[in-house]
C-alpha cells in the first residue's frame, strides 16, 4: 500500500477521537522504502501526528536522518495546544515531506510548508487531497465558512413517516440502523436537537451503541426552556447547552443547576402574537466558536424544516426502513412550494443496506463548494 494511503487509514482511525482538531496520520518511510514509523493525531492537546509517528521510530529504534514524511495534512507551524511539528520534522533530520493538503487554519495555511522549506525540506502537495478533506469536511468548513458542517438525520418508513400521529416512533429502523446512527454520532462535535424531541421522546442522545473516547455536546433549541431539569439527557458525562429565547428565571436556574449551559439568542420578531423564536444562524456560528467542525442534527419535522428554510443544513442522512405507514409525521415541514423549481436540489453521495434498512446519504448540491 502507497505510503499516502496508510497515512489516510490511520486518519480514519482517528474519526471519534481528534475533535475540535483534524483528523490527520502520519507513515515515515526511510531512505530505503521501509516504514520506519507511524502515527495517527491524538485528543486534542495531545501529540498531532507526525509527532506520533516520530515517537514510533524512535521507540522501534530506527533513525530517521533523510527520511520522508507522508501527511494526510500541512504540518502545523505554530504555537497552539502543542508545539509546531515543522520545527519536530526538521531536527529529527526528515528531508522530503508529502502532504496532502494546505491546512485551512489561518494560523498555519501555508506557513507550515514555507518553513519546511526554508529549512531545506522538499515539500510535495497533492496526493490523497480529496479523501483527507473529505475526511475533515468539518473541519475545512469552520475554518473556511466559519460555520460547523451539519448533517440532518430522519430514520423513517419507506413512505417518509418518521412518527405514528399518536407520537410512537421507536423504532422504525432495526438494530443495525440505529448502531450506525451511534456511529455518525460520535463523529460529530455535537449532537443538536429540539424541545419538541426532548419531550416527546425522552432521548438520552448519546453514543451508546459504539466506542468512543470522547462523548459529543449536546445542544438544544428551546426557546422557552421547557426542558425538564430532570430529563434523562442530564445523565451522560458530557457539555448540555440549551439555546432559548425567553428568560424565565426559575426554569433556567433549576437547568443550570441540572447541569446545562442557557445561551439567549433571540430571533427578530416576528407577529405580534408569536413567541420569540432561537436565531437559529447566530445559533450556528457560536457552534463554530465553540470549535464545532461537525453538527449532527436528531430533531423533530419542526425544527428540521426550519434548519432547512434557512439553508443551514449540508448534508441529510437518511435511513429508510421497508414499511409504508401512511398517515404520520413527515421529514420535516419544509415547504410547502408552489413550483419543483422550489426544491432543494441533493447531489446522492451513497446508499447502502444497513441490516434490513436502506442509508441514504445526500448534500445539499453547492454545500461542498468552498
């Protein structure tokens, strides 16, 4: 296997792990073609990869004087949770280092590879830079958009029923379907979802069904902080922030108390006898200031709809079961349009049987372009 392509499966390895930072691996190969040493990026303010794998040889005792670096990203040039690796590649004598991409961060984008070069280190930059951004799509789209990369996710029946209209829902997809759901979850920064869900379904929303080093933040729309301050979903050990609308003083100090973080984010007004809503764009963007990469959307049609009306959503990941249930909740309560033109037009990434189920995945056509 070409070293680029190892130093690619070991960035896979890293999928739950890496958060807020990539997911970047590293393989050192040696003057004569031998993989002397190799490392995938730790949790973060752990050792990024090259210095992983710079480890590896050290600890196998191989030298590595005139070795070559493959690395899925731009080494980093900077002081940040760790030290910069060009300054950790040049004095371990690495002479030629390959990568796949230009890191997007501004803080490195571009300097790291100027100062492999300036300390006589041949740079190539290509090989593998469709996966490796793929792999960071996240990522990519913080530091580029500064926004987190969402992704929408509907279990339903072959007809689009995701609830029966007396609110039973569980479960529609088999076993198979909700592990691989587990899955895409822990991927992500965090977990978003609405009050309508919380309440309905009492979710813990959660990674249960894989291993993970790491459980995702959970963030909850709530205008009014409906939440109950004793919902399940306080019981993992991990950051619960719930964004709302309407102060009221003794739902958010008995929520704070249970462990949540209340973030006011009041929408423009609308009618005179509407509610203030969460603005669901501000919403967003202080995900991104959290360091969101990825954002993982379980929620309901209501808040699924109005993500989608205000085109924050760039990929859906659906998993349909084969049942048709007739009348019910549908996807989301987009639309409705007066025209097909209306549409939100999908570009089909995948699909694939998940046990008796269908997975569909499918982005939002332009979301990528950046």
């Amino acid at each position: 296997m070409p070293p680029i392509e190892s130093a690619l499966r070991l960035a896979q390895s890293a999928l739950y792990l890496t958060s807020p930072n990539p997911r970047v691996g590293c393989v050192l190969v040696n003057p004569a073609g031998q993989v002397i040493g190799q490392g995938h990026t730790q949790m973060a303010g752990g050792p990024h990869a090259e210095i992983m794998a710079l480890q590896d040889a050290q600890a196998q005792g191989q030298s590595t004087q005139g070795a070559t670096a493959y690395v899925t990203l731009e080494p980093c040039a900077h002081q940040g949770r760790t030290g910069p690796c060009c300054d950790a590649l040049a004095q371990a004598g690495i002479t030629r280092v390959v990568a796949s991409l230009k890191d997007p961060n501004p803080l490195v984008a571009g300097q790291g590879f100027a100062k492999l070069r300036a300390a006589g280190i041949a740079v190539e930059v290509g090989p593998g830079a469709t996966e490796s951004r793929e792999l960071n799509i996240g990522f990519f789209s913080r530091m580029q958009r500064h926004r987190p990369w969402m992704r929408l996710k509907v279990a339903a029946s072959l007809d689009g029923v995701t609830a029966l209209d007396n609110g039973q829902s569980q479960w529609i997809t088999g076993a198979q379907a909700r592990t691989d759901g587990h899955a895409w979850r822990a991927c992500a920064c965090a977990v978003l979802t609405g009050v309508g869900t919380v309440l309905a379904d009492k979710p813990l929303l959660d990674v249960r069904h894989v291993q993970t080093p790491r459980q995702p933040m959970l963030a909850i729309v709530d205008s009014a902080l409906q939440t109950p301050p004793d919902a399940a979903l306080f019981g993992p050990p991990r950051k619960v922030l719930i964004y709302a609308a309407q102060p009221h003083a003794p739902r958010e100090a008995a929520l704070r108390q249970a462990g949540a973080e209340i973030v006011y984010l009041p929408g423009p007004a609308g009618h005179e006898d509407q509610a203030p809503k969460v603005d669901l764009q501000a919403m967003v963007q202080d995900l991104a200031r959290r360091e969101c990469n990825e954002v993982h959307i379980e929620a309901g049609h209501k808040l699924n709809g109005s993500l989608l009306r205000a085109g924050l959503v760039d990929e859906m990941l659906v998993y349909l079961a084969p049942l048709w249930l007739g009348q019910g909740a549908g996807l989301s309560n987009f639309g409705p349009l007066s025209a097909l033109a209306h549409g939100l037009a999908l570009d089909f990434q995948s699909a694939q049987r998940i046990g008796p189920d269908l997975r569909i995945l499918a982005r939002l056509q332009g979301s990528a372009d950046f």
